[in-house]
C-alpha cells in the first residue's frame, strides 16, 4: 500500500517512511484489471549502500549504476518499461518555512534515470539520505545511502599471509574460519587530518577464492560466508571502515592437491583475496590483499 505521510506541527517528510521494500496496492482499493496498470513495485535495494562524495552511484565493480526499480500490475507479472520516477526524502520546516534540512541532503538523483550522484563538498561525507521509486500513485519504502569519502587505498586489518591453519578432528568436518575473519579497511588518505577523516564507511568489498582455482563455481567444499555458514562474497565496511569475510570448509570433499607428510597429515592451502573499485572499474590502490589459510588434515 502506499504508506501515509506523517504530519505535525513542527515539520513535515516530503516523502515516505521506512518499511518493506515491496508495496502494493491498499486491499481496500478495487484491483485495478489493466494489465499496465502499477499494483506494486519492488524496490529491495541500491546498487550500492553509498555513493562517493562529487561522483556518480556506481556497483561493487566500479561500474556506473542507476537505481532499478521493478513495477508489477496486479496479476503479478511485471510490467516492462513502466514509467518510475526517483527521489529523494527531504525535509522542510512548516513553522518557519525555511528548508534549511535540504540542504544536509549529500546527494541528488536523476528522476527519469535513477542516477545517483554524491555532493562533492567534504561536509557531507558520512551523511545518509533515504531514495524511494514512484509509478503512477504508488511509492515504494525508502532505502537509505550514505555519502562517503573517495576510497584511495585498502589495507588488512587482520593477519594477511600465512597466519591461520586449521586442523580437521575428523573426516566430515564441516568448520567455518578463521576465528578470527580475513578483514580488511578501506581508507581515505588524500588530506584526512583526523583518524575519523580516513573512515570510508558503507563501502561495497569483494572478497573471492584464488586457490583451489576450482572453488569459484564449486562451492561443495570451501565458500566465503559472513559467519552464518551461508554464501556471501561481497561485504559492506562498517563504521571504522572494516569490511570481512570468512571460510566455509568440508573436510570431505576438499580436494587436497599434496601428498601426506612423514606425519601422515595431508596439508593444502586456501588462497582468498580481497578487492576495493573506484569508479570506472579502477582498483582502490592496495587491492587485492591476499590471505592465505594453511589446512591439514588426516591421509584419506
């Protein structure tokens, strides 16, 4: 349904509040039969949690990315190339007037294409704005984006070559490592005259497994996760910068590709790298930083 607007004596949302990310059409409304009529839009997410101070929203890879927002009528199927405008959340002060809070707002977004863009001045790094998607008089729950510093270099921010071996108790082991996560932080170096200036928060890193080559596609025996044994390769820097990921492993389908020792344990390692883009697919200087994670294991 679309959300109402709250009002009250002090000021007043030019916009909507927060909630799912899907909205349909109020039950109490007469099912439109129009199949291009809009009943419902998904608008789950961003390309991007921030966009960088002065340059344009752009994906984990650096590539320049509009919003997208996908309208469906009433039948549920969606309806291709119906008309979505984008904004922005502002708010304006009745009492007086004066919308003196727009102008906190760090970004802009293009209506018709669903561009976003960061406003270049440093004052708004770390500031958050809500977009929502609108088609015909349906709007959709807002998402949040953070304007953020320009990424100018990656760094780890746990032990990065060699540091971690783990040992398997028995043949189905089935164990989610290191205890403590391959981590990395993405930094702002360029002028940052606080350790608070250097923070790039809410910044997309992509985490991937080198070695064994085949762990890519095949993710029997070893995957990323952020800790719930669930696939994730892509994390997002918290408040100090700091973005991690760790290693799902099963023992029984690891793939060892050395012979066992004099001590009759089989050894391989585990090779993960972990990237920053800037935009137009340009690598954050630092990137990759490599881990490596050292396994063993009884002869088979």
């Amino acid at each position: 349904m679309t959300p109402p607007l709250p009002n009250g004596r002090r000021g007043r949302w030019l916009g909507l509040g927060a909630g799912l990310a899907l909205v349909v059409a109020a039950a109490c409304n007469e099912v439109p039969s129009d199949p291009n009529t809009p009943y419902s839009i998904e608008f789950n997410r961003a390309p991007s949690p921030s966009v960088v101070l002065g340059d344009t929203m752009f994906d984990s890879l650096g590539y320049t990315a509009p919003l997208k927002a996908r309208v469906f009528n009433s039948q549920g199927d969606e309806i291709v190339g119906a008309k979505v405008a984008y904004r922005v959340v502002a708010y304006a002060n009745v009492d007086s007037g004066n919308p003196a809070f727009i102008d906190s707002v760090p970004l802009t977004v293009d209506s018709a294409t669903g561009l976003v863009i960061g406003k270049s001045a440093a004052v708004y790094a770390g500031k958050k704005a809500r977009v929502y998607a609108q088609a015909g008089k349906l709007q959709s729950t807002t998402l949040t984006v953070t304007a953020t510093r320009h990424p100018d270099l990656i760094v780890a921010a746990s032990a990065p070559t060699d540091s971690f071996t783990i040992s398997f108790l028995n043949p189905d082991s089935l164990l989610v490592v290191p205890a403590t996560p391959f981590a990395v932080r993405v930094r702002h170096t360029a002028g940052a005259a606080t350790a608070a200036d250097s923070i790039v928060s809410d910044y997309l890193v992509r985490f991937s497994i080198v070695q064994p080559t085949g762990a890519a596609t095949d993710t029997s025996y070893v995957m990323l996760t952020n800790g719930d044994r669930k696939r994730s390769e892509l994390d997002t820097t918290d408040a100090s910068g700091v973005a991690s990921r760790q290693l799902r492993v099963r023992r029984l389908s690891f793939p060892f590709s050395k012979a066992a020792g004099a001590d009759g344990l089989v050894r391989d390692t585990i090779v993960v790298e972990a990237s920053a883009y800037r935009e137009g697919h340009q690598l954050v200087s630092g990137s990759p930083i490599t881990f490596r994670l050292i396994i063993r294991a009884n002869k088979p």
